[in-house]
C-alpha cells in the first residue's frame, strides 16, 4: 500500500512538472539545477536543489543530502513533500547530488588484502575505486560551504545512500560521524568482511557523537542480509546512548523497490523526535516551558539551537485558545513572534487569535504587520496577499467606530 501511494506521489509531481493546466503546457520548475566546479575532484558536480515552498532567508532549514540524485532527486522530493504536509519531518531543503564514478566516490579503499566477495571482485573489475576520503573531502570543504552560503542552512544533515551509496553512508558514520546528524543507508552493497564488520562497526559505535542511523534492507539474497543482519547485530552489542539507530527488513521489496518505503520510513524515524508530540496535553494543561525545555534538551543532543518549528508554535496555541486558555495562548504567540519577528505566518496567528477573542483593533494592527512583511518578498503568490488584505479590511469592518 505504502508503495502505492508513494508512486502516485511521483506520478503527480511528474505530471505537474509539465503540465501547469490541461490547456496550457509549460515548465514547471521544482528547483535549482547547480554545476558545481570542484577543485578538490578536479571535475564539475551537478546538484539538484529543492527549497520548502514557503522558502524563507528569515528562517532556516535542515539539509536532506541524496547520492546518486540523477535517480532520487524527484522520487525524494516527492517523498519530503508528503512528510512536511503530514508534519512527520519538518520542512527541508533537498540537495542532489549527480553520481560521477560510484566505485571511486562511494567503496573505500582496502587496506591490505580484500576481506569480503565483493572487494575482491571490486578489485579486479574497477580497480578506481577507493575515493571515499577525497568525495567526503569535497562534501565538507566545497559543496556545504557552498550550500551554506547559498541558502538559508541549519547544522543538521542528513546523508541518504542506496547500495554502493549505502556503503559511503556507513563508511562516513564509521570514520567521519560529525560530518552528518543523520545517517540513512538503504540495502548498503555487502562491502565488509565479518571481523571488518567486527572490529570497525564496534569500535566506532562505542566513541559516536550524537546521531541517528536508519538501516534498511530487503529481500535480496542471503549476502546483502547476512551483511546487514552483522551489522545491525554489532549496532545492538554496544548500547550506545549517543548513536540513535532503527533496523528494518522490507521482506516484500527488492533491491531497487525497497529505496521508497526506505526513504519514507527512514526520514519519518530520523526526524521523529523533532516534533513536539504532546502538544494536546500541553495546550490543555501544560505550559509554553515545557515545550521551550524539550527544545532546549534537544539543542544539548545535538549541539546546536534548534527552534521550535512555527507550526508547533501555531498548533499550540490554538489548543489553548480551544480550551479557553485565552491568556497562555498569548504568552505562546508573543514568544513565536519573537522567535520569528520576519515571518508573516507569526503575525498572522496572532491576527487571528486575536480574531477569535474579539479584539479587531489587535486583529488588524497584526495583519498589516503580515502584509508589510508579504509585501517585501519576491515570490510570495497574489492570492496570499489578497487573502490578508481581506483579512485586514473583515477585521476593519468588525471595530466599533
């Protein structure tokens, strides 16, 4: 079923990428298209890039990093975009990143002698292979640096890999885990021998920094699952309180068809704890403290401020506006506009909470905020704007004269 529902996700973004009507044909564009010139790799990078459709400079946004993009830019963004509307993961901007050579850039080197099946024939059949240092050498100093400045970037990334992709996805948790706070590794390609798996994957787990991990695999033969299950058997032994990891066999799926539902449950997994869950209970009968702690004790795991998504924000305080806590809403709409004093969507929540207490004068000095902040922005839609102007003139209307 999840699979179904995913490729109608697809075949809708797909159609909407070509068709804006049924009378009209044109482009419809879903991102950036970037050549990116790497010294580090002395060639050009392709990179497809997404941003949130309510994009904003004023805000910022987690990075989602997919390997081989020429294949999962779209089926990604689909994915994402269905998550975000359902408020799984919050909103993110998508970087792609075309494969140039996937032996070089994603299988490590061996050190000595090959361990496994699979570096032996490695060795034999694609003798350039073992880039996995230089292609993380170009990631950390050539294509964040350029994400970061490009685009309004939080520090958390994550690191999406299939197969060989897989395999860099572990590889880099095992020797540079920093460099993403979250890691997802779908039917990563049997690379390791089982003392590599062994020695490596328990060592690392046991000195890992604060991320999480989602590993998937299917029904692909015994080695793939042999491979993954030692792993996953390793990532069990440690207890590590720091690595946060989730193991899943997709026994209906193959190689290629597992990567949907991986995507889909890994970002769903990978994100869960960034979403204040018990928002009913609070807007009932707690206080804004208590979501402001949970943030802050997950700005401690992982070392950097993590603001309170603004729709969590908004949720809760039209809880407490339903429970006829009419004064904590105000205290948690005073808070999200100065926590995002630049976002009209902070303005317009006060506007109409104002609007529900009957306070027009309120109502309408918020939604003339909202609208100057509209007004400054290049490419917000008519509607939006007409939609607050009318805003302004009902609660205009509704003031005593």
């Amino acid at each position: 079923m999840l699979i179904q529902i995913l490729k109608l996700i697809l075949i809708m973004l797909l159609v909407h990428c070509q068709f804006a009507s049924a009378n009209t044909k044109e482009h419809y564009i879903v991102g950036d298209k970037i050549t990116l010139q790497s010294k580090v790799l002395n060639e050009a990078r392709e990179l497809f890039i997404y941003t949130p459709e309510d994009y904003s400079a004023q805000n910022s946004y987690p990075v989602i990093y997919v390997l081989d993009g020429e294949y999962y830019f779209i089926s990604t963004l689909g994915i994402v975009n269905a998550l975000t509307a359902t408020k799984k993961i919050p909103d993110a901007i998508v970087v792609a990143i075309k494969t140039s050579i996937r032996v070089r850039d994603f299988l490590p080197p061996i050190d000595d002698k090959p361990l496994s099946p699979q570096q032996e024939w490695i060795q034999k059949k694609f003798p350039r292979f073992g880039g996995t240092n230089k292609f993380r050498q170009f990631l950390q100093q050539e294509l964040f640096p350029y994400i970061d400045k490009h685009y309004a970037t939080q520090p958390n990334k994550t690191l999406i890999g299939h197969s060989n992709g897989g395999v860099f996805v572990l590889d880099t948790l095992l020797k540079q885990p920093k460099l993403f706070t979250n890691y997802l590794a779908i039917s990563p390609a049997p690379w390791w021998g089982d003392q590599q798996i062994d020695s490596l994957f328990t060592q690392a787990i046991k000195s890992s920094p604060a991320v999480n991990l989602y590993l998937s695999i299917a029904d692909e033969g015994n080695k793939f699952y042999a491979h993954s299950q030692r792993i996953a058997a390793n990532l069990a032994s440690t207890h590590s309180k720091q690595l946060n990891w989730q193991y899943l066999h997709f026994a209906e799926e193959d190689h290629q068809s597992t990567i949907y539902p991986s995507i889909y449950q890994g970002l769903s997994k990978l994100f869960a704890d960034f979403y204040y869950q018990d928002i009913q209970a609070v807007g009932q009968l707690g206080e804004l403290d208590d979501v402001i702690n949970y943030y802050q004790t997950l700005s401690t795991r992982y070392n950097y401020n993590i603001k309170i998504p603004t729709s969590v924000l908004s949720e809760l305080a039209n809880v407490q506006l339903d429970h006829n806590r009419n004064d904590q809403a105000f205290v948690t709409l005073n808070y999200f506009i100065e926590q995002y004093p630049n976002t009209a969507y902070a303005h317009q929540s006060l506007a109409f909470a104002y609007m529900r207490t009957q306070q027009f004068s309120l109502a309408k000095t918020s939604f003339e905020k909202a609208l100057a902040i509209l007004s400054q922005q290049d490419d917000v839609s008519y509607t939006v704007i007409d939609f607050v102007k009318d805003m302004i003139a009902q609660a205009d209307s509704k003031i005593t004269k």
